[in-house]
C-alpha cells in the first residue's frame, strides 16, 4: 500500500510538469502582451515597457522564464501580478476558500441527491420512477448551466424573493446555496445516470441472488450489498468532478457575482494576467491529480478484492 | 491494479466487438449471423428515443443549412420602431415577429433560426476533428504499444489534467477576431483526450482477438489489420462517447459565446444573443426563453441519440 502510494505520487510528477508547461506555453506562447496592456488602448512607452519586462524576467527566453517560474513554485511562490506586482498567492487565498466551498456544497448536492435518484430509477428500472428520473435527467443535462442560473436567479431571487439574487457575501453559506445547487446539477444527473446504470447491471448478478436467498431483508440487500459493489464508476465520476466544480464555476461564479477562483480567474483573462491563470491552473491540476490517487484506493475500500501491492 | 485512469465514459461504455448475435425472429435469414451494425441498427429502428431524436436533428440540419426557407427576416437587421419589450406574437407563425425582437430590433425568431448554424457548425466540426485525431492516437498507442504508448498515454494524461472550459477560454482569449474555426480548434485541442482513451482500450481489447492473428498469419499489412479488421470491431464505444459529447460541444460553443469568448457580435450565436439577453431578463423574459429553448432543444436531441446508439450497441443493456 505504501509502495504504492509513493510510486503512484512519483507518477504524478511528469503529469504535473506537462500539465503546468502545456498551460504557461498557451498564456504565453498566444499573441496578446500582458505588459503592453498596461497601457490599455494607449500606445505603450518602449523604454518603460523595456523596463518593465526585464524587472518581472519577462525578456528571458521562454523556457528560462518556465524554469524561474518552477523554481519559484518549488518555494511556494506562485509569482505576482502584472499590473500592481501584488504576490498571486494573496490573491488565490482570498479566492479558493469561497470556490471550496461553493464546490464542496455542490458536490455534496450531487452525491447526495445524483446517488438517491440513481438507486431509485435503478431499482425499480423500467417502472414509472425511473422514466420520471431519466427524463429529469435528460432535462438538467440538455439546458445549459448559464441558463438554469439565469433562470433561477430571476425565479426565485427576483420574482419570488427567496434568496438574494446575487451574491453579497461570498462566504454566506445560505446565500451560496442557489449558485452551489445550480453549480452541481448538471454532474447530479450525470451521476444519477451512472448509478442508474450501475445498479441495473448488478441487480442481476449472482453475489445479488445470494443475498436475497439467505433472507436478508431488502433494505440491507440494497444498501449493503447493490450499492457498495455498483459505486465503483460513480466514485470514479465523483473523484474526477471534485477540481472539474471548482475550474467549471467560472459561469455560475459570473451570473451570481461570488468572488472566487472564477471571477478571479475571468477578471485574469480579461487583463491577460498569466500568473494569475498558469497559478489557478497549477492548483487545479494538483487537486485533480491527489483526487484520482485517493479514488484508486477507494477502490479497494469499496471492492475489497482489488488490493495494492 | 485497476487501470489508474478511467473516466466515466469509458465505465458506461460497451467493450468492444460484442459477439454478433444470430439472427432473430426479424434477422434477414435464418442461421445467418447479423454484423453488429446491422443488429445495432435493426435495434436503433425500433427505439423511439432514436426515432424522435432523428427526426429532431434531421429538422436542425435543413434549419442550418436553408435558414432562408424558414424566415425571410434578416437575423442582423435591426429596426429601432420595433421595441423589445413589446410581447412577442405568438399566433403570427413563421413572421419575423412571431418571437418577438430584441434590444436593437431585430427579429428574435429570425435569429433563432440563423443560429442553428452555429451550434450545428461547432458540434459536427469539433466531434470530427476529435475523433479522427483522437481516434488515430488512440489506435496507434493500443495496437503499436511499447514506447509509442507510454509518450502518448503520458501525453492525454496531461491534456485531460486541464479544465476543458477554462483551457477554452484561455486559447480564445489570445485572438481578438474568432471565427467559427477557431472556437472549433480550441475546443478540439483540448478535447480529444476522451477519444483517445476510449479508443486505446478497445483497441487493445481487438487485438489479440484470433481473426487479428489468422489476419496477420496470412500475411496482411499493418495498415489493412489497423483498418480492415480491428477498427470495425473496435469504432462502437467510440462512436457513443462522440454522438454524446457532440451534444457538450455545443453547449461549450454557447457557453464561451455567452462568456464573450466564443464568437465576436458579427456571428448570430445562441449564446451570445442569450448574454445579451441578461440585462433584460426582467422586463423581456422572450429574449432569454427562445434562443436558450432552441439551445437545450438541440443539446437534447443530440444527448437522446446518444442514449440510442448506447442501447443499440451495448449488448449488457439488453
């Protein structure tokens, strides 16, 4: 288990220097000069710009500016901002705590409610339940999540009152609760498809007879024996979904205007800040990848024959 | 071990070469076995998910590609006497009011339909683009193996380690004029990873197969067992994952546009005319309700006909 985990965190290095090359090279590499806009529609002074540029390491050759950059990570220094020089890691600390838990909210959401539908319409497949869910499911999938935001900002925020329409405190859990909801929908039904599926192919598989046979009674039978063996690919989903929320909240952080890594990450673009963008990225990716090794060895928590050696 | 990385695709999806089955009460001959497409087939013709979303996209591709049949209405006119926050009239079918106008008058149903052509566009062109590249690296690392497959397995580890959307965002962000092309690079840039994977699996399920060994025992080509024998029998998980992702292509498309990162305000797009609709929202809720309904109406054709050829070519589903 140990060996393992070391080799499979040894494996995750040159996944993350790709990762994090293949970014830097697309801020940097595509045209636009994050210097330049400093100046904004004005044209930029050469000698000031000239400046500039070799204060930041700007004017080194590309690679040498990866390198630099790399070394600085290694130090936790994520670099700073163009415009104001101010540290990115400031930044990223006032804005990841608000994405956590925007995400953490949504993914409980999912799991929670995407789990409970799937087990249903998997269950009794075929019967009115299920072509409820699955309909239902089709629906959340087809209507894009700008729109379902749109929507219920302006049917429950402005029409009916419920909640703040937009966002004022961006720590407020109730006020996070629609953007969180809007946020995981569309990975709720993917989810409840998944466990749809899951669990009507197991349903007939012979460890399901067995307990039947012995006289468990139903409700064990489902949630002890059918379920555990029927998440292996939802927990796969989940793991991977976990960085997807948190990279996918540009929108829903847009529409209901909670300050997180989206409108940070947006407003960056906007400003060409690279740093900024090459250092969500960078965060994203780590989490991606500590997500899938723990997946992997959920596997073997859920499914007590796949061991590690 | 378990295979270190799998996406949930690639869970759902059918393995390869599922055993012909013989032939049924409705099989051409009896004894004659069916190929898996024409079971496949047979199967999709009898599922009214299938029949439903085809006729559906059959009617989106005449829309995006005669929108003139549909509307007389020019999509980028705009005439200021006409006022969005008049109500759109509904009884006046296939007028250049029937949906209303917008904010600069202009025919909101005109450019309804004008959009189609986008989405269509967008979809179709990155799913292609996807699958053709996504699909060669895939085979070229299942069937060749070794060394190939380690740089580019290493590889779609990295490209599927960035967030599709915000990769989207960031390879756009650098043109100032973009064109449908672009978004469809950019998005297939960042897209292919899924293919690839998908691919790579069946294609090594494929190849120890013995048809694989006799092909080669008699001496055939690479390139003819690459293509002759073991693409056919392992194109059917592929084929799902493009036919639903087409659908998340165009929700991509209409999501940057929405963004203001998709097309620029010359190209008549669902999601851009759905941005401007947000600052509307409240007194003329016509401008968000017809090109988001087209929108999800398109999406979930495309996603029911990937429900359809899931069924059709899964053979644990039946």
């Amino acid at each position: 288990m140990g060996r393992y985990v070391a080799r499979r965190l040894l494996q995750m290095i040159p996944v993350f220097l790709g990762t994090t090359l293949i970014i830097f090279l697309m801020v940097n590499v595509l045209p636009g000069d994050p210097v330049a806009a400093l100046w904004g529609d004005h044209p930029p002074d050469p000698a000031q710009m000239a400046q500039i540029k070799q204060e930041r390491g700007l004017d080194l050759p590309l690679w040498h500016q990866y390198l630099n950059y790399l070394g600085g990570l290694l130090q936790g220094d994520f670099g700073s901002t163009i415009a104001g020089d101010r540290p990115v890691l400031g930044e990223m600390a006032d804005a990841f705590p608000v994405s956590i838990r925007l995400a953490l909210m949504a993914f409980v959401f999912e799991m929670v409610v995407g789990i409970t539908l799937g087990v249903m319409a998997g269950v009794k497949r075929g019967k009115l339940i299920d072509t409820g869910v699955t309909v239902f499911t089709l629906l959340v999938i087809s209507i894009p999540v700008f729109v379902l935001g749109l929507l219920g900002q302006q049917v429950l925020g402005t029409q009916l009152g419920w909640i703040t329409p937009t966002v004022r405190d961006s720590m407020n859990l109730g006020q996070l609760l629609l953007p969180a909801l809007v946020l995981g929908s569309l990975s709720l039904a993917y989810v409840a498809r998944l466990t749809r599926t899951s669990i009507a192919e197991n349903l007939r598989a012979d460890f399901m007879r067995t307990a039947v046979a012995k006289g468990l009674p139903r409700r064990r039978v489902v949630s002890v024996h059918l379920l555990r063996n029927s998440l292996i690919p939802v927990v796969t989903y989940l793991g991977t979904d976990i960085g997807a929320l948190m990279a996918g909240a540009v929108v829903t952080e847009g529409i209901f205007n909670v300050q997180g890594v989206g409108n940070l990450l947006f407003q960056a673009l906007a400003r060409r800040e690279g740093t900024v963008i090459v250092g969500c990225v960078t965060v994203f990716v780590l989490i991606y990848l500590v997500a899938n090794l723990l997946v992997d060895l959920l596997y073997a928590v859920l499914d007590p024959r796949i061991r590690y050696a | 071990m378990p295979e270190t990385t799998k996406t949930a695709a690639e869970e759902t999806v059918p393995v390869a070469a599922a055993p012909a089955e013989a032939a049924r009460d409705s099989g051409p001959a009896p004894g004659k076995p069916r190929s898996l497409a024409a079971d496949a087939w047979a199967e999709l013709r009898r599922n009214p998910l299938f029949v439903i979303s085809a006729v559906l996209i059959f009617f989106l591709l005449v829309v995006a590609a005669f929108p003139s049949l549909f509307t007389s209405a020019d999509p980028t006119a705009g005439d200021l006497s006409e006022h969005f926050l008049d109500k759109p009239k509904l009884g006046h079918f296939f007028q250049p009011d029937w949906f209303g106008y917008d904010n600069q008058g202009r025919s909101i149903y005109a450019r309804v339909v004008y959009g189609t052509r986008v989405s269509i566009i967008v979809g179709v062109g990155v799913t292609v683009l996807v699958t053709v590249f996504g699909g060669l690296l895939g085979m070229l690392a299942g069937y060749f193996g070794g060394l190939w497959d380690t740089i580019l397995s290493r590889l779609t580890d990295i490209f599927f380690g960035i967030p599709f959307l915000l990769g989207a965002m960031v390879v756009l962000n650098a043109f100032t004029d973009r064109t449908v092309w672009t978004v469809i690079g950019a998005l297939a840039f960042l897209g292919w990873t899924q293919i690839t994977r998908v691919m790579r699996g069946a294609v090594i399920t494929a190849k120890h197969a013995d048809y694989v060994v006799a092909a080669r025992a008699l001496g055939a080509s690479t390139s003819r067992i690459l293509f002759r024998h073991i693409l056919p029998n392992a194109v059917a998980p592929v084929i799902v994952v493009a036919t639903i992702a087409l659908g998340t292509y165009i929700v991509a498309e209409s999501t940057l546009s929405f963004l203001g990162l998709g097309l620029g305000t010359n190209d008549v797009s669902w999601g851009g005319d759905i941005d401007t609709a947000t600052d509307h929202i409240r007194n003329a809720p016509h401008l968000l309700f017809f090109p988001a309904g087209m929108l999800s109406l398109t999406v979930l054709a495309f996603i029911m006909l990937g429900d359809a050829v899931r069924e059709a070519l899964d053979p644990k589903l039946r």
